[in-house]
C-alpha cells in the first residue's frame, strides 16, 4: 500500500510541477531570499498574503528551532552554485502552527551567469506523514497483538464459533464494552454490502489454505451510522486433520490513508484531464528520447495516430534535419541536469510541415529519485511568429512609403522658409502644389493603412443584403465618370438582371478601386470594360474589369494583391497610388467568401476578376 501511495503522489507531483498549475506552494525571490511572488496555495497553506511576505524573507516568517542554522545556509549554498536542493523541512504558519513539507530550490541564472531568482516549490505533507507514521504503528502492532495491541483484535473459535472482541474492536466502531456480543456475525452482518463477497471469499481462501495469511481491506458500518476502512489480517490454526480449529487476527483502522488515496486518485484524474485537453504540446521520452506519452493536442496538431508515434525515436521522427543534433544535445544536459528548462525548435508534422514549438522541460524521477526521462509541455507560436515578422515587414514598408512624400514636403518647404525661392512666383507655386500633392498622398496612405487594418482586425461590419449587380456597376462607373473622361478612357457596361448577397457600398468601393487603377495605367483612348456573369454550377457571380493597359508581369500576378506591391511603384506614386488599394479589394472580397484573382497578358491589357455569391430569395430587394 505505502509503495503504491508513494508512487501516486510522485506521479501527480511531476504532472504538477510541468505543468506550472500546481496544487503546491510555489515561491520566487530574488537572489538574496527576498520575496517577489508567492501563489495562493502558498496563502492557503501560511495563512500569509502576497502583500505580507513581499520584501520579506522565508528566515524571516519561518524559522522555528527546528532546524539548525547550517541548514538553511546549506540550502542557499547549493542553489547559488547552480544545483537545485531537495528536502523536507519543517515549517510555521502564521497563527504558530508547524507543517511538513517537502521542498524543491531552483535556480534562475541571467545570460551573464549570475543569480537572479530562485523558485522554489513546496507541498505540505503532514497529512502524508501521518498517513505513513499511522500505517507504521499499526504494522507494529500487528507484531505486538498478543502482548495487548490497540488495534482491534479477535480470536476466533472455530470449534466452538465464538469470537472475542477486543475492547478496542469495539471502540473503533464507536461501540461500549457490552454492547458487541461473541458471535461471529456481530463482524459479517457490519461488513458494507459492497465488500461482503470480497470479505468471505478471502476468508474461505484462507480456511482452504489457498492462502497463507488472511488479508483484506473492507468497510464496515459505526454505531453512529458511518463507515470506516479497516485492515483486516489473521492467521489460522489447523490441527492434525487438517481442520482450522482457531483463528486470530487484528484490524487497523485505515480510514485516513483511504481519503488520502482517494484524493490522490482524484488529483491524478484531474490532472490527466487537463493534459488531454489541455490547447498545449505534452510530450514525454524516456532516457534513450523514445516517445512514452503524448497527448492528443500533440496528434491534433501534426496529424499522426498515437500508435504512428508512442515507441518512436523524438529525434529523427519529430525534428528537422538541420536542429536534430542540437535539440538531442540539449535533452542530453536536461538529462546530467545541466538544466536547460526552456528553448524553441520546430516539430515537423505527418505532413512535413514545420510547426515553431516554445518548451518548458521538466525532468521525470521514480520514486528512488533516479532520472526515468522528461516531460515537455509545448505552446505552438508558429502564427505568432508569423505576425511578428509581418509586422517587421509591414512597419519597414510603411516607413519606406511614409518618409517618401515627407521628404518630398520638407524640401519644398524648406526651399520656401529659406527664401531661395519666392512663394508667389511661378516656381514657388510649382513646390507648393507637389508639396499639396505630396500632403494628399500622405492623408491617402495613412487612411488606406487604417482601413486596411480594420479590414484585416474584422473590426469592419458588413451591412450584406440582396443588391442588383447593374447597379453596383453603375453607381462605381458615375463616381469614376469624371476622371475616366480626364484620362480619354471609355467606360463601358454590360449590365446584367443579376442580384448578389454582399453589401453594397463595399462591392461598390471595390469595383472603383478596379476601374480607378485600370483607367491610371490604360493609354488614352482606350476602353476600360465591366462586365458580369452568373455561374450557375457553383451559385457564384463573377464581376469582370478588363483594361486595355500595358499588363502585369506573370510572377506578379499573386503577390500584386499584398500590401504595397505594385507592377511599378515609380510609376503607381506619379500616378497617385499607395499601393494598398488591391490588398483592401481582396480583404473585403474575402469577408464575403469570394474570391479575387487578375488575369493578365503583357501588352494586351489585364482583367481583374472576383466572385460574390448570388442572391437566393426572388422576394428580397435592394435596399
């Protein structure tokens, strides 16, 4: 039972400590002791706050003559140089009281080698103690029956079938002296109607020599209505017949180490729930960095079965070539405990995807204390990588497109303000009207950026209804009437008795956006065209403009639709472009669950395309 209790409690221990959620007190102080954190299971078990130990140190609030002084520095000796110290200490809460615990100092070290916190964590185990001193004693007294135990004990007549019960029998069912009688049935009739078959079956056994001690953990009913767990062990006596003449043997009330089994198990259990579904990576290998376990988030995420994976070689299954021998290098010094705790490398999924894993690795000991291998508990930042280096890119682009038109502005006006050139004369006004121009441009890209940003956050709502697609067109061919006139470009419609389910104004900004780039990059005289299809096989409506211009190159066919790619950035800022207006399209045209994509052949134009889905309902209208 204690090997059994001891190995339960080691096995939650660890599950405990790699996961950081621990049901223990968990301690940070800086490297002269002070203290900077504690959790609440710390105030649980202290009865001191977060705020009554900050500043404080553990000599401070628990010293209690328990301990020497050697002790304590003992302790903060080995963690300074870098080993981690484990033992049981005893401790004192607030109100007075001592505790057991058992402790676990780390170190933290900072890249320069010096000490800078240290982490320690505890768990109370008076409880386990008393559990163990308990089970101890009665293992004594069972060696001390006859010379007057206090354990239950009775002495059975088998010949005779009377049986004494002790005073202490009695006792621990919360009966008097005289109210127990000698039959044997004052013990059977008691047993929980759950434990009976197991009580007699154990006790024929035995009679039958089948085995050769009687054993057996059963509940039986108190006088006050309750259940207890006793021990139930004897020994009978045979004569030469081979009849069992006697038999005798005492209990030990177990109740105690029940509830704690109970609650272990119960920990266990919680605890194996949160690594199956827990949203984290949970791995662990045994010494030779063979797969022992992995949870299903692991298998969720790299689209293998536990069977493809449990037995398998972590190394040069799971890893890529390139950081194989580092990583095993790694798990190698986790192993001499020449602690590497976190660190990043990818995992390669079924699929031979890289998938960018951040670890926290803790190391698995049985219950001598030797190293049986490590657990590693995982968050996936792929995608946050990802947006970082996006983010990289987009606040180096948007830098580049920013300090263009202000340099531009600065120079104008610095021509100005310094006098070497007149406001009012013909080359004063030539600089201000690009600084005006340059100043549009800017007020342009930054609410592009906004836009586009809300786009890309979903913090823009579409308002979507059932619209005719001739209107759409119409409405986007008035608001670019005037400059499609300026620029000699004919539009032209070919209107269609269509309906889409998509909301207005966007699709309309769209299709100006569309037609604005087509009319800057046609040659005059040209024809810009919008036309639209219905696409009766996937219930979708194609939109098409099609341009007479120069075309796009074919390895920009893709990439034109990202952020500040354009054909020919020169040419799109003399032109008033910022180089985001595609990136937006396609962002609503997405939030519609369509698609937008060119078509392009170089000389011979370009024809942007890009599917909404059709209206259903006949009864509906344009609002």
């Amino acid at each position: 039972m204690a090997a059994d209790l001891q190995r339960t409690t080691a096995y939650v221990s660890l599950q405990a400590t790699a996961l950081e959620h621990v049901a223990d007190a968990i301690e940070i102080t800086d490297d002269q002791a002070n203290y900077l954190y504690v959790n609440p299971v710390f105030t649980q078990i202290t009865g001191y706050t977060l705020l009554e130990v900050i500043g404080t140190t553990p000599a401070e609030l628990f010293r209690n003559g328990q301990h020497q002084n050697d002790f304590y520095e003992e302790m903060l000796t080995t963690v300074k140089k870098g080993e981690i110290w484990r033992g049981l200490l005893v401790s004192k809460r607030k109100d007075g009281t001592l505790y057991d615990q058992e402790v676990t100092l780390s170190p933290i070290f900072n890249q320069k080698g010096l000490l800078t916190n240290i982490v320690a964590v505890k768990r109370d185990i008076s409880d386990r103690l008393k559990a163990a001193k308990a089970l101890q004693k009665s293992e004594e007294r069972l060696e001390l029956v006859l010379w007057g135990s206090k354990d239950g004990f009775w002495d059975w007549n088998i010949e005779t079938n009377q049986i004494f019960y002790s005073t202490r029998w009695k006792q621990m069912r919360g009966f008097a002296e005289y109210e127990i009688g000698s039959d044997p049935d004052e013990c059977i009739k008691r047993v929980h109607p759950d434990d009976v078959n197991g009580f007699t079956q154990a006790l024929q056994d035995h009679l039958a020599r089948k085995t050769t001690t009687f054993s057996i953990e059963y509940r039986t009913l108190c006088q006050d209505g309750s259940y207890i767990w006793i021990l139930d062990r004897g020994q009978a006596v045979w004569n030469e017949a081979g009849n069992a003449v006697r038999m005798t043997g005492s209990e030990t009330d177990i109740t105690q180490q029940k509830q704690v089994e109970a609650n272990l198990r119960e920990a266990e259990r919680r605890w194996r729930t949160l690594l199956e579904n827990v949203q984290l990576v949970v791995v662990n290998l045994d010494r030779f960095g063979k797969v022992e376990y992995v949870n299903p988030f692991f298998l969720e995420l790299t689209g293998y079965d536990q069977e493809e994976v449990i037995g398998q070689d972590w190394f040069a299954t799971f890893l890529p070539q390139a950081q194989r021998q580092q990583v095993y290098e790694r798990f190698i010094e986790l192993l001499a405990q020449q602690f590497h705790p976190y660190y990043q490398n990818p995992i390669l999924t079924k699929s031979g995807q890289e998938r960018a894993i951040a670890w926290n690795n803790t190391l698995l000991q049985n219950v001598q204390g030797e190293i049986i291998g490590t657990i590693s508990i995982g968050q996936d930042i792929t995608e946050r990588q990802m947006m970082e280096r996006t983010k990289d890119e987009f606040i180096s682009v948007v830098s580049h497109e920013l300090r263009t038109p202000l340099a531009s502005i600065q120079g104008g006006l610095n021509l100005i303000s310094s006098g070497l050139i007149d406001p009012q004369s013909e080359k004063g006004c030539h600089v201000m009207e690009i600084v005006t121009e340059n100043t549009d441009r800017l007020v342009l890209l930054v609410n592009d950026i906004l836009e586009l940003e809300r786009l890309k956050l979903g913090k823009v709502k579409l308002q979507r209804h059932f619209c005719d697609a001739d209107k759409l067109m119409g409405k986007a061919v008035d608001l670019m009437q005037l400059l499609a006139n300026r620029s000699g470009i004919t539009l032209s419609v070919d209107p269609q008795p269509i309906q889409v389910d998509a909301d207005c104004d966007r699709i309309i900004q769209v299709l100006t956006n569309l037609i604005s780039n087509a009319i800057k990059f046609a040659p005059e005289g040209s024809t810009v065209a919008l036309t639209v299809e219905q696409q009766a096989a996937n219930k979708q409506v194609l939109f098409q403009v099609k341009d007479q211009g120069r075309g796009i190159p074919a390895d920009k066919l893709d990439s034109i639709f990202e952020r500040f790619q354009q054909v020919d950035a020169s040419d799109s800022r003399k032109k008033g472009g910022t180089g985001l207006g595609l990136a937006i399209c396609r962002s609503i045209i997405e939030q519609h669950d369509g698609e937008i994509w060119v078509e392009s052949v170089l000389d011979q134009g370009s024809t942007f395309c890009f599917t909404l889905s059709e209206a259903r309902s006949v009864d509906c209208q344009e609002k």
